[in-house]
C-alpha cells in the first residue's frame, strides 16, 4: 500500500500491509520481492547458507564505535582502510610516523556516530604538529560534549575513482535487507540506490547497479577506466551474510563511503 499521507500509512501499518510513503518505493520494494522469490523458487540457483560471523563486539551503547565497527568488520572479511587507534600524544606520533601521509584523524566513540557535523573530523593532515592539535581538539570537543572517548583514530586516506556506498538493516517484515548505491556526502540528497534481499549473489549485485542513474559512470566514461565492481559486489554479499549470522545482535551496518578503484586490466584490486 502506498500513500502521500502518514496518517492514511500508519494505519495500514497498524493492520501489518507493507506501507509505503512514496510510491516508487514501494513498487521497488514490491519487485525486489517478487525477483526474491522468483529466484528462491528457481532450482538453478543453490542458496548457500549464510557464512558465520565472528561474535559481535558488547556494547552498552546503540552504535559501536567506528574502531570497533572497523574491527569487527575486519575480522569478518571486509577490507578496511589501515588505520590506529591512539589514546595519548605518544600514539599520535607513532601512528602518524607510521602510515602513508595525508593521514585522516576522527574521534571514536559510540556516542557520536555523525563526527563530522560535531568538528570531529580532520582529512588530509600531513604534518606531526597539526596530527598533536587535532587529537588535543578533538579530546576537548568530546569532553564537551560528555561523550564516551575510546580514542582517536589515526587512518590512511584512500584515493577512490568512486564514493558507492552498502547499507544493511534487518526489517521486520522482509529479514536482511541491503542497500547499495551512490554514496559520499551526498547519499541522502541523490538518493541513487538499490535493494537487496539477503541472501544474493555477486550477480545480482551487478544487475541492481548497472540499474542505478551513475551506472555509465560505473562502467567508465570520458577516458576513465571501469570501477572494480566485482569487489564491491563481493564485499556486499558479504554484508549480506554477515546481517544473516548475525541478525539477533546487529540492527543495522552503515558502510559509507566504500572506496572503489579503477578495475585494472590484469589483476583484481581491493575495495575499501
């Protein structure tokens, strides 16, 4: 059901009819689950059972840091960007020494998953005095705001041909669903996406891309190579079974951006 009106859509909602703001979405949500089933059905294709995962991370809070986040991602298989977590100048100084300059510096803490909108992000930092003043404003600010501080992050910056982005949530109706598209900053605003019904392949993760408005630039246009599309559907298969191992501990998985390289003509390259 699909209506402009919420108080028309919460009472469906209320009666359990998947309900809908907007009708695109519904219909896209209706097709997503007509070619799930279509493909369940379909003797062809054999449904593997989710590959475990690695216990979740305990946590007192509704996020998980994004060290912890990072971690755990990690340990289950996702390529993450290299990267230390430091909780005095000392660490600054080592970790900073340690990675390939520009360094990005972030707060972690499960308090505040949206760090940039709080100042409590620095990109492109390459000198060791300024890595020693953004971790002293970055402990000031969080203090400020009586947020939990496990530390400052000190990580690698990725050069990407592209920002896509993978979203996964267990909804209440449909189990692991997740999402992939455009990302970056401006993920809310372009709203270029596609759904997935856990489990899928790395194919149809290729055909609910080539679906989306950037899918020329995908592909590569104007001299630009092709993106490395398989390791992005890999990585997002992946997604999809770790919400399917874990879907009594994990609400939700919010990987924006992941960093996609040029597809290279002889060998495969890594997303991040």
């Amino acid at each position: 059901f699909a209506s402009p009106l919420a108080e028309v859509v919460n009472a469906f909602k209320k009666e359990n009819v998947p309900s809908f703001l907007d009708e695109q979405v519904a219909m896209e949500s209706l097709a997503q689950l007509a070619n799930h089933t279509a493909r369940r059905s379909s003797p062809h294709l054999p449904l593997q059972a989710a590959l475990p995962a690695t216990p979740v991370p305990t946590a007192s809070q509704q996020y998980l840091s994004e060290a912890a986040s990072l971690a755990w991602l990690s340990d289950n298989g996702i390529a993450t960007v290299p990267f230390r977590v430091c909780k005095n100048e000392a660490e600054i100084r080592d970790a900073f020494n340690s990675l390939e300059k520009p360094v990005a510096i972030k707060a972690s803490s499960p308090d505040v998953p949206h760090k940039s909108e709080h100042g409590l992000v620095f990109l492109n930092v390459s000198d060791e005095a300024r890595a020693l003043e953004c971790f002293a404003t970055i402990t000031k600010k969080l203090s400020e705001l009586n947020a939990k501080d496990e530390g400052t992050i000190v990580a690698s910056i990725i050069k990407p041909q592209r920002e896509l982005m993978i979203g996964g949530r267990i909804d209440a109706q449909f189990g692991p669903v997740v999402m992939i598209g455009d990302g970056g900053k401006y993920v809310e605003a372009l709203q270029d996406f596609a759904l997935l019904l856990a489990p899928f392949t790395t194919d149809d993760v290729l055909r609910a891309l080539d679906r989306l408005r950037i899918a020329p630039i995908l592909r590569g246009t104007r001299g630009e190579a092709p993106l490395d599309l398989q390791a992005f559907a890999e990585m997002a298969v992946r997604i999809g079974e770790i919400l399917m191992a874990t879907k009594d501990r994990v609400a939700s998985i919010d990987l924006n951006p992941v960093m996609v390289l040029a597809k290279s003509p002889h060998e495969k390259q890594t997303t991040f």
